[in-house]
C-alpha cells in the first residue's frame, strides 16, 4: 500500500531506507510499498500527521 502523510501541524522528521526529511506543517511525503519508515518529532509541540492508504 502507498501511504501519504500530511504534517497538520509541528515540527519533526522521518527517516526511510533512502533519506531523511525535515517536517514542518503542510509537508506532504509519499512512502512507496514496503518501505520501513519512522517518524521523530522534534520540536516541543505535538506533531500532528494526517495519513491516507492507498491501494495499488
């Protein structure tokens, strides 16, 4: 499944097996299927994601 995240709202970042990107909100990363990722909020407010799944 694709999995696309919007960052609503605070700051942080997410690693995937091909790079790492900075957050802040209206970011829009797209995570290809079958690709490991982790998501590390850093700032002092919550990070908040808005995710979709999608089917191939």
């Amino acid at each position: 499944m694709h999995e696309i995240f919007v960052v609503l709202a605070g700051q942080g970042e997410v690693r995937t097996e091909t790079y790492a990107l900075t957050l802040a909100p209206g970011a829009c990363i797209h995570i290809q299927p079958q690709e490991s990722h982790a998501f590390r909020n850093s700032g002092t407010d919550d990070l908040v994601l808005l995710y979709f799944g999608l089917a191939d």
